[in-house]
C-alpha cells in the first residue's frame, strides 16, 4: 500500500465504534479486520454483514496481529476497520503541497494526553479557518473511541498532519517559511493585536505542563490570549478554539 493511502487512514477499534463506522455510509471505509478466534456473537454478525454490503474486504488475523493493527490489545474486542480520512497527510506532503490560501494557518499540539482535549480541539480545528493540525504520534492521546467521540466524529474530516515527533516537523516548517508561535500568559503581545504572517504555525501545550523547553527554543513569537478577573489560564481545548477562530486582527483587543 502507498505511503500516502497510509497516511489518510484512520482505525476505529472496538465492536460498538466499529459497527457505527460501518452504518455511516458518508465514511469511506476501507477495510474490516476480525481476530480469527472471535466467538459468534449477535453484533460480529451484524458488523460482518454491513461490510458484505459495502463490498469492504474481510481480513482474519491472529490476535497478536490485529493487536498490530489496532495497537491497543486491550480494548479492539477483535474488531477494527480502516477508514480513509480525505484530509489526513503527513507533515512533509503538506509542505512540498501547502494547502491554504494567501496566509496559512496551522495549530500543532506539544503533549496534549486528554482525549476529551484532543476531541474538542479537532472538532474546533475542522470548523475553524485553521488549514491543517500537527499531530505527533509520539506524545498525544492516540485517536481512539474517546477522542473520535469527543470530536463529535468531525475527527474522519479534520485535516490532520501527521509526524512521528513534534519538533522535527517544527523544524521543517521553519525551514518553509513558518513562525512558530506559542501561547504563554507572560507574553507581551495578544493574539488578537498581532499582524498574520503569510505562514504560521501555533503551538498549544500539555494541560499540565504548557508548551516543552525544547518546543521553546524553536519559536520565533510568543502571545498571550487577555483575561481579565484574575483568570490566569484557559483549557488547552478553549485556547485552541480561540485561535481556530481569530479573525487577522491589528488593532488592539
């Protein structure tokens, strides 16, 4: 299978997940995955015939090879079906074939564990005039049931970026012309007063921790979003619905 298929699929595991993926006829889905030691069972055969129906390919493996597949053993109950998600790609694709208009916009997430976090800000991201979200494999909840619920299913149009490690993508999209900006409550400069560049990349940190020390020595502006009240900080899935929205402002908030 080419690298680029690859990249736009996305694997929905569990029983229940799976047999809603299949019922979605707006979802390309591309293949079903079965452990060949399932025992039968009301909704196997139910999921097994929605996918006669589509023409889907049926593939048995041994547990330990759709626990490869699936990549959490514990909770795929045998089941996983590949998606293909039209606006998944890899970081490097997105910048030799940069999507967007006149100015671009991209959201990268430095160690967001939540999968209620990373649902919300995909579903923000997917509704928002961000053109694309960096996700590392390495660091972030993976897009499991939890965060496919959270996103409100918006998860199967985002247009994620892929990367194997966040700071190397980074790195790239410096070298494309990019400036790496971070949110930090002691910055000088708002979100809403600066001027757009015609390419920029926003990074949004851990809930617990913020944006890493190393992620801090690539940016090139750090901005604060204004609160007042003496709120001192926001959800990391709040924060990533500002800047999913914020209009190119440069008059004073």
């Amino acid at each position: 299978m080419q690298r680029s298929v690859l990249d736009k699929l996305l694997t929905v595991y569990g029983r229940k997940p799976v047999l809603e993926a299949l019922r979605d006829e707006s979802l390309n889905c591309h293949a079903l995955h079965l452990a060949d030691s399932n025992r039968p069972a009301a909704i196997l055969s139910e999921i097994e015939a929605l996918a006669t129906s589509r023409s889907l390919p049926v593939r048995f493996h041994s547990r330990r090879e759709l626990s490869h597949i699936s990549r959490n053993a514990k909770q795929d109950q045998g089941v996983a079906v590949d998606i293909l998600c039209p606006d998944f790609r890899s970081v490097e694709d997105y910048l030799q074939n940069p999507a967007g208009g006149a100015q671009r916009r991209l959201l990268a997430l430095d160690g967001v564990t939540n999968p209620q976090n990373l649902g919300m800000i995909i579903r923000s991201v997917t509704a928002g005039t961000i053109d694309g979200l960096i996700l590392a494999r390495r660091g972030n909840a993976a897009l499991g049931p939890l965060v496919i619920k959270a996103s409100a299913g918006t998860v199967f149009r985002a247009p994620v970026l892929h990367c194997d490690a966040l700071n190397p993508a980074l790195t790239a999209c410096k070298a494309a012309g990019a400036s790496i900006c971070i949110l930090d409550g002691t910055a000088p400069e708002s979100l809403f007063q600066r001027i757009a560049e015609p390419f920029a990349v926003y990074v949004l940190g851990s809930e617990s921790e913020g944006v890493s020390a190393a992620t801090r020595e690539l940016a090139d502006r750090q901005l604060h979003i204004p609160m007042r009240n003496g709120v001192e900080s926001l959800n990391v899935a709040v924060a990533a619905s500002l800047i999913a929205f914020a209009p190119t402002m440069t008059e004073p908030y």
